[in-house]
C-alpha cells in the first residue's frame, strides 16, 4: 500500500508500551458492555481461585486422610474438592461464554464502525490505497482481533491470576522452596521479551503477506473473463502461489522464533522445578515438611509452571492482536478530505438545477504535476442540457467527480443553485444528482435493489415505470423471478447492455434535477440506444443535464456542446455552429459522420 497508511516496518521500530497502547483501541469498544465485563472477570477470578484450591484439598486429604484408620473419615475432604471441581467448571463455562461473546460483539463493532468510516472516506484515499487490502483488514485482522478478546485476554489475566496466587501460596506451603523457585522467574521473562519483539514484527509482516493473498484473490476472481480470455491460469497460480509462499514463508519465520521461546521457557520452568522438587524430597525424608505438603506444592508448582508457559503464548498472541488493532486504528485516524463544513449551507428549495464553474483548477492526488481541468469556467442554465465531447483524457469525467464533490478543486469554485458546494453538506448536493456512469455498477443483489437503490422506498409500479422508461422491463419480465432474481456478482448474470439499462431505471427513478449522464448508452445496440434516447429526452425535461458523449450523434440535440481539450474548453456552441466553426469539434464530426457514411 501507499504510504497513506503505515506499513509493518514503521510498527516494528515500537517500543513495547507504545505497541499495547494500540490495544486501546479493542478497550474502547469492549467497555461498552460493562454487564458482560463484570460477569466475565467474576468468573475468571472464581474459576482461578478455585483452581488454586486444588492442591490445599490434595494436601488435607494427603495429611489427613490417608493416615486414618477409619475409611469414612477421608469422605469429607473428597467431597471437598469434588465441590472445587464443580464450582471450577461452572466458572469456566460463564467465563467461556461472556469472553467470546464480548469477543464476537467487539469485532462486530469494529467492523461496523470501520466501514461506516471507510465509506466517508473520498474516492483519492481509494485511489492511493487498494480496496482489496483494505477488505483484507476487515476480515484477517479482525478476526486476529477475536481470538485475542474471546481467547488470549482471559487467559492472560487467568494466568497471571493464577500465576500470582499459586507463588504466594508456594510461600505459605514453604518459603524455601520457593525461594529457589523464584531465581528462575527472571530467567524465563528474559526470552519472553527477547523473542516477543520478534514475534510481533514477524506477525504484523505475516499478517501484511495475508492481506496481499486477498487482494490478489481479489484481483484475479474479479477479472476472471480476461485472465480466462488471454489463457493467463497458469500465470495466476503462479502468481497466486508465490503470494501464498511468501505468506507461508513469513508464518513459518514466526512458528519457528515462537517454537524456541516455548521451548526455552518450558527447559527453564520445568528444570527448576526438577530441582527445586529434588531439594524438597530431601526435606520430606528429614521431616522438614509433610508429604501433603509436597504433594500441595508439586501440583502448586505445576500450576504456577504452566500459568508463565502459557504467558508466552499468550503475549505473542497479545502483540499480534495490538499489529491488527494498530492497523485497524490506521483506518479509523484517515481523515476524509472531503467533510461537511461546521455551519452547512442550506441548497434552494425547491431547486432550480443551475451549475457554475468559475475558473476552476484541479489536480489529482495521484498526478499532482498534471492539471486536469485548467482555468475552466462554464454556466449551465437550470432545465438546459449541455453535452460535453473531447478525446479521452480531456477532462469531461473530471467535471462529473468534482460536481459530485468527490474531489476538491484547487483554485476556482463550483456552485449549484447559487451555493458553492463546499459550503453545503455533501449528502444534500448529492441528494439532487441523478448520475449514468460510464462504467456500470450493478451490485450482487436483486434487480429490484438495484434499481431502487436511490431511492429504497420506491413503490413497485415506480421501479417497473423507471425500467419501462429504461427500455428494462422486457428483460426483467423473464428473469426467473422477475424483479427479485438475484443478478450475480457485479451483474454477471446480464449483459452489459442489460447492465447499462440498469443503471439507467436506477437514475431515472432518482428523479434528481440535475442529471449527469456519462456515456449512458455506449453499450446498447442500434434498437435499444434509439429506445432509451427516447426516454432520457423525456427525462431531460424540465431538468438540467449534462452528458458527456463520445459519438456525437447521441447529442446533436444538445442546447448546447461543450468542447473540451487539454482540461480547458475549447468551444461551445450547437452542432451546426462548431461544425461551420472548424476545429477540434468539426474534425471530430467529420471523422465520424463521414465513417457513418
């Protein structure tokens, strides 16, 4: 991706605290349900203090129980711990449940929370950084996310419990022994930290060779007509298997680094504890201490062991979780560069339709040394209908975006109804725009979603006289189930005329006063193109329009034409008069109506 968001080198060079404060960001939407918070720490600390009270029942039952003549005389302290027992699986199961259940809630926030702000975002932070990552981001980091709320968390804070707990009772039982035992610790916190970094860098660097999986996935599945087309399978297995190699490659670095600090840790705990049990055999042979008591601090020992072990595995998932969330918070910090002001204009009402540009100027983001609309004024009466021609690259679709406000221009100003955009609230200005985009967008839904899809409460006879008007109905008519036939992903199911027609009835039921229409009918044949022409003249009426053509013969028609070149306008005038005027607009007349002929 582009240096828009940060990659996995700037996280690794962290330091530790700065890399869990991005946990705060999973903090921010876990407290939010403080009930199940609560509910969920009661149980951990039941569950733990119950696990803790495990060998205190072995040692009654050891010191007590076994050196009793009389056989009933040891059922009270069985039945003692079976009662531990009990409580403990009851505490486990509540702290399983509200665990993942905040689990699961979390990452549904995050995700909901995260595409409404992706959505805000303008369509430059799209261009700069790719869409298929960013959907990468939804799904593997977030459910690194979940394992780590519904999972990781409670285990930490079981362990570290447990861990705490176990040593102050190792005290109580003997304080020798224990002192021997904590030596150890610093040993075992040593690689903890030192292989730790490590496996925190090598997991965010898994998790970005992840994201490039997806969006290679992405890429591919979504063009799979050309890459089937050009016969390029075999370059996008291969393609797609070196992406999932170097994925495999990066998870393998991190099992590896991860398999020698588990290793590591498990040597030093359990060694000591060998040791440390050594000594205290001796102790039991000498009368120093009781066999309960041994037999306690061995299953005390083995508790306290295996609560740090699983520390170890715990933290290096805890860090994977603080890369994905510090991803995660990426997004959510993007600023949109395009925002309603503080105090939004008000557009007229009802609106009139009329448009102004007044020497305005834009550059892309992505091309900043290039303008791609220079010094540019036009006025566009309310009701007109204004085509804009030119050879590609003139600038006639930049005009759409900027109308629109998808970009902010860099010196000029555009206003619609006497009010200049950035002053009002987008979703007003667009409110009263009903746009035909060259490329057509048909979403993997129904046919009757993607046509009322500016307008959602539209009733049916609206959406059936918007594809009445569209030249659609007779198509939809013998769809399987009409209206409610699903159309694959991105209209696989139709044609691209049948697509373009689509998006036609989706404008038209808009029923905006200003319509932008941008190539509108390049993909209908002869029949339909006349059909739909038909019904846009209709439309146009009382309504400003502006259409952008390439086959001028769609717009002959026009009030007006605006001859674009270069990002300027060249010319405008009616047909008749740019064509007796010469220039760019009458070679471009020649060429086609002479090819017509």
């Amino acid at each position: 991706m582009s240096d828009t968001l940060q990659d996995s080198r700037t996280l690794s060079g962290e330091d530790a605290p700065k890399r869990l404060s991005k946990l705060r960001l999973i903090w921010d939407f876990a407290r939010r349900y403080p009930g199940h918070l609560a509910a969920a720490l009661l149980a951990l600390i039941v569950s733990a203090t119950a696990t803790l009270a495990i060998p205190q029942g072995l040692k009654l039952i050891v010191d007590r129980g076994f050196g009793n003549d009389d056989p009933s005389a040891i059922a009270p302290y069985f039945a003692a711990l079976l009662g531990v027992v009990v409580v403990l699986a009851a505490a486990t199961a509540i702290r399983f449940y509200f665990v993942s259940w905040l689990g699961e809630r979390v990452v549904a926030d995050l995700r909901r929370t995260v595409h409404a702000h992706l959505l805000s975002l303008d369509p430059g932070f799209f261009e700069e950084n790719r869409p298929s990552e960013i959907a990468s981001r939804l799904t593997a980091d977030t459910s690194v996310i979940e394992q780590v709320v519904g999972t990781s968390f409670s285990v930490t804070l079981r362990n570290l419990f447990m861990g705490t707990g176990g040593i102050l009772y190792l005290l109580y039982l003997s304080p020798k022994l224990t002192g021997m035992m904590m030596l150890v610790i610093p040993l075992t916190i040593a690689p903890i930290v030192f292989f730790g970094r490590k496996v925190r860098t090598l997991s965010r660097t898994s998790l970005d060779r992840i994201a490039d999986v997806g969006a290679l996935v992405s890429e591919t599945l979504g063009a799979i007509r050309i890459v089937q087309a050009f016969t390029q399978e075999a370059r996008e297995s291969r393609r797609f298997g070196a992406a999932v190699d170097e994925a495999f490659t990066a998870a393998k670095r991190r099992i590896a680094i991860r398999a020698v600090m588990t290793s590591l840790v498990i040597l030093l705990i359990f060694g000591a504890i060998t040791l440390v049990l050594w000594e205290g055999a001796v102790d039991v042979i000498t009368g120093g201490i009781t066999g309960g008591t041994i037999t306690a601090f061995i299953f005390a020992s083995a508790l306290v062991a295996g609560a740090f072990g699983a520390l170890t595995e715990t933290y290096s998932d805890i860090m994977r979780g603080a890369g994905a969330a510090g991803r995660m918070a990426e997004l959510l910090e993007q600023v949109p560069a395009i925002r309603p002001p503080d105090q939004p204009h008000s557009l007229p009402s009802p609106a009139a339709g009329a448009l102004r540009f007044e020497d305005v100027e834009f550059r892309y983001p992505t091309k900043p040394d290039s303008a791609a609309v220079h010094g540019l004024t036009l006025d566009v009466r309310p009701g007109e209908t204004v085509a804009i021609v030119g050879p590609s690259g003139a600038g006639k679709s930049t005009l759409f975006g900027l109308i629109q406000r998808f970009y902010d221009p860099q010196a000029g100003s555009i206003s619609v109804d006497g009010v200049r955009i950035e002053e009002a609230a987008p979703a007003d200005l667009r409110a009263r725009l009903s746009v035909v985009p060259q490329e057509t967008v048909v979403f993997a839904a129904t046919a009757r979603d993607n046509i009322a899809y500016g307008r959602p409460d539209a009733s049916e006879g609206e959406i059936w006289a918007a594809a009445e008007a569209a030249n659609a109905a007779a198509f939809l008519r013998e769809l399987p189930q009409g209206l409610d036939t699903f159309l694959g992903e991105a209209g696989t199911r139709l044609s691209g005329g049948q697509r373009q027609r689509i998006a036609i009835a989706r404008a038209i039921l808009r029923d905006a006063p200003i319509l932008l229409l941008d190539e509108a009918t390049s993909a209908l044949d002869a029949q339909s193109e006349r059909e739909v022409q038909q019904a846009l003249e209709r439309l146009m009426q009382g309504r400003t329009t502006l259409v952008i053509a390439h086959r001028l013969a769609t717009v002959r028609g026009a009030d007006r034409i605006v001859v674009m070149d270069g990002g300027r306008i060249v010319a405008e005038g009616r047909h008749d008069e740019l064509v007796a005027a010469g220039g760019l607009y009458a070679r471009l007349a020649r060429l086609q109506f002479d090819d017509a002929a």
